[in-house]
C-alpha cells in the first residue's frame, strides 16, 4: 500500500509535538521509576490543586469504580494522545477476538494494525477525513447516509458518489458501475482522480437499518483492492446486531491494510462518554495520533480510567454478556415498532425489517414529499421524526422517506405515534 498519496498536503506535513512526545515519555518513566524522576520539563498542572479528591461510581450489579486519590490525580492529569495504555491494550485484545484482522503482524510500514482512542467516533471519524480529502477528491458512499458524515464531508469540497443500496446494503454491481469510468492502473495517476475511499456503515445503517451481507462485503473488498481505495468502515451499531452469527467485518478480510474501522461505546455503554477507537493502518494511525495532539490533545483519562475499570472487572466476556443485554433490550424496542406499524402503516406504507441498530426507514406510498408532513403536521400533534431528506447529499430534494427511531419510547408510545402518523398521511392523500 502507498499510504502517502491518501494523505493531504496538510496531514503529511504533521510532526510530533515535542511538549506530547516529552508528557508521554514522562509519564512512561513515571509508571517504571515513579520514585527517583524529577521532572522540570512538561507543563502537567499539579495535581495537588485539583478540587476533586476521590470518587465511587456505582454499576450494574451494585459493584463499584473506586477513584482513590492517587487514582485520581492521573484521572484528572494530561495522558497520552493516542489512548491510556490499559484501554488501548484491552481493545486491542477485543479486536483480535472479534475481527482476527490480517494485519495483526505485518511490519509496521506495510499497514500493521494499530489503534487509537478518539473522543467519540464521529472526532475520529472527522480526522480521517481530513486527513485524505482534498477539494475536488472523488469519494464513495451509499445514500441515504448519517447526516452527521455529510455535514462532515461537505465543506471538504469533495466530489461525493453515490452508490446504491438496497434492503441489504450497497449494491456491488452498483459499486462496480461507478467504478468502471476509471481503469485499474488510473490510481497510480493523481490526474485521473479515482476515488479515494467507499465509505460504509455495515451493521444497522442510520437511517436506513440495512445491514451489508458478508458476500457483498467480500465484493466491495475485492473492487477496492482492484481500483486502490481505502474503506471507512463506520460500524457504531456493531454490538447492537440482533441476529446470531454476527456477520464478518470489513477489517476481518483486510489483507492489504486499507480499512479505517470506527467503532464506539456510545450505543452500549454511553453516550455522552464520547470514547470510540479507530482500527486501522499504523501509517494512517499514526496521522490521527499527530492531529489529536495539537486538536483536543487527547480523549479524556476520567472517561477512559473509568471505561478501563469497568472492562477490566467485567473481562471479555462480562463486556459481551452486557452487549447482548443491550441487543435483547433494542430487538424488543425494534419488535415493538414493527407491531405499531404493522397495525397502523400496512396500506400507508412499506419497509425493510433491520437487523441492526435503532432505525425503521419508512418510505410513505402516494406522498413524494413527506417533509411539511413530519415537520409541520406531526409536530403540532407532539410527535417527532425526522424526514428522509436530511440523509441525502441534495436535502432539498423531495423525498418520501421518514426515519423513525426505536430507541427511547415505550411499545405504547410508538403505538400512539404511528396511530397519529397513519392519520396525518390519511388526510395528505
């Protein structure tokens, strides 16, 4: 892989800061002789004058985090950049175990896996986007697409392509389509402009809810490593997907090292935590690590000290056996919302069941544009969804689609809801 000409001009030029490089090899030095090392060299405020002495965070199952106050002194102190080094070592184990990714030994130089903390996944997400995109770029996607990565990617001034998707994910003839414009070899021409990656979100795409099979997965594989582009490989619902086994990753089949994988805590430990990890390329790693250093300096160490011991107490297997706590909670919440709409939407208007994830994606029969519906109508009679054009590139686009969520309102409430939604496309017809 020539990782180099992924990059941008202003993330090849990116040099270790002294001040991080300086902290963490301080605080490297400081785990093996805390004793005998004076340190007049970093600017770490001194802990001793942080208000915040102790802390006992109560869990599920009434066991407890116990922040004793050398504890937390590191807690509320600078740490390393790319992550503290217990979580990172524990997600590393994860990975292997989930993933098996190819990569695990390869030298460093030849896209070795490495991995980073990031401060959600969509910071992380962000930074490997500005980390490849140049204005004018051609990058892949499949509508509809979170409209959170479009408000990332648009003032990249990238060329955004769409491919299609249907109920199982991007369509790999699509894909192969899009592509047949160029030829194999144009990568190696930057005049040519091929694209630079496909981004994906595998498992319980929002908003739509499709999952990608595991064959197309190894088709869209297959086309990346014939046309050279990288994938994202977007995946926060990953440990919310209902069916047994879980299908195979991108990052699993990565033989070259081309998969940037996000993954994240928010769906099944929390939200406003804001800690995902990026998995990937040392090389492309590495760019992210130098970005956090002089952006947000590093993910918080309370929010990552308390993940850590929370992992650390459960194992692997205590972590998967809450996941599928959390799975069985939202196949209810999804069973529910089926129920309702099977009971008020039947003739109104159709869906795919997802496999994945907190979203049913309606498309209503007879209404081409559903937008004054959702955010005017629904919303004098107190219920809220969100409109189908929000998750296209052009948003000013009529489109038929609503995206309801699963996630928080009881089997009544929803029942109510699409009872008041099935009224409201009534008296539209």
């Amino acid at each position: 892989m020539n990782y180099a000409r992924f990059l941008t001009a202003a993330s090849a030029a990116r040099k270790p800061s002294p001040i991080r490089t300086m902290s963490e090899n301080r605080a490297d030095l400081l785990t093996r002789a805390p004793k005998s090392v004076i340190s007049l060299a970093t600017g770490s405020p001194n802990p001793n004058m942080f208000p915040f002495k102790t802390a006992a965070i109560t869990v599920e199952g009434g066991k407890t985090i116990q922040f004793g106050e050398e504890m937390m002194k590191r807690a509320l102190q600078y740490s390393q950049s790319a992550g503290i080094p217990e979580l990172l070592s524990w997600l590393k184990q994860l990975q292997v175990k989930l993933h098996n990714p190819p990569t695990i030994h390869y030298p460093p130089s030849q896209g070795q896996m490495d991995m980073c903390v990031t401060t959600g996944s969509q910071e992380g997400l962000c930074k490997v986007f500005e980390m490849i995109i140049n204005p004018g770029d051609n990058i892949l996607v499949n509508e509809p697409v979170y409209s959170g990565t479009l408000q990332a990617l648009q003032p990249l001034g990238c060329n955004i392509m769409n491919v299609a998707s249907d109920e199982h994910g991007i369509i790999p003839d699509s894909l192969r389509e899009t592509l047949s414009r160029w030829k194999p070899e144009d990568s190696r021409n930057p005049k040519k402009n091929t694209p630079k990656f496909l981004y994906t979100v595998p498992n319980g795409n929002n908003p739509s809810g499709t999952s990608l099979t595991s064959d197309r997965k190894k088709e869209i594989y297959e086309l990346a490593r014939k046309y050279d582009f990288l994938i994202i490989e977007d995946d926060p619902y990953y440990f919310l997907q209902f069916n047994k086994p879980w299908a195979p990753t991108l990052l699993s089949m990565d033989v070259d090292g081309r998969v940037v994988r996000a993954d994240s805590f928010s769906k099944v430990l929390s939200a406003g935590l804001r800690v995902g990890f990026l998995t990937g390329p040392k090389p492309l790693i590495n760019r992210v690590v130098l970005h956090t250093q002089v952006s947000t300096l590093h993910p918080s160490t309370f929010n990552q000290l308390m993940i850590s011991q929370l992992l650390q107490q459960w194992g692997e297997e205590g972590f998967l056996a809450h996941v599928h706590r959390v799975i069985d909670f939202y196949r209810n919440q999804r069973n529910a919302i089926l129920a309702a709409a099977d009971k008020w939407l039947g003739d109104l208007a159709e869906w795919h069941v997802p496999t994945a994830g907190m979203f049913l994606w309606i498309k209503i029969k007879g209404i081409s544009d559903v937008k004054q519906l959702i955010e005017e109508k629904a919303i004098k009679k107190e219920v809220l969804m969100l409109p189908g054009n929000a998750f296209y590139v052009d948003s000013s686009a009529p489109r038929p689609y609503v995206r309801l969520s699963y996630s928080s309102a009881s089997a009544e409430q929803m029942d109510v809801a699409l009872k008041i939604l099935a009224q409201l496309i009534k008296e539209s017809l």
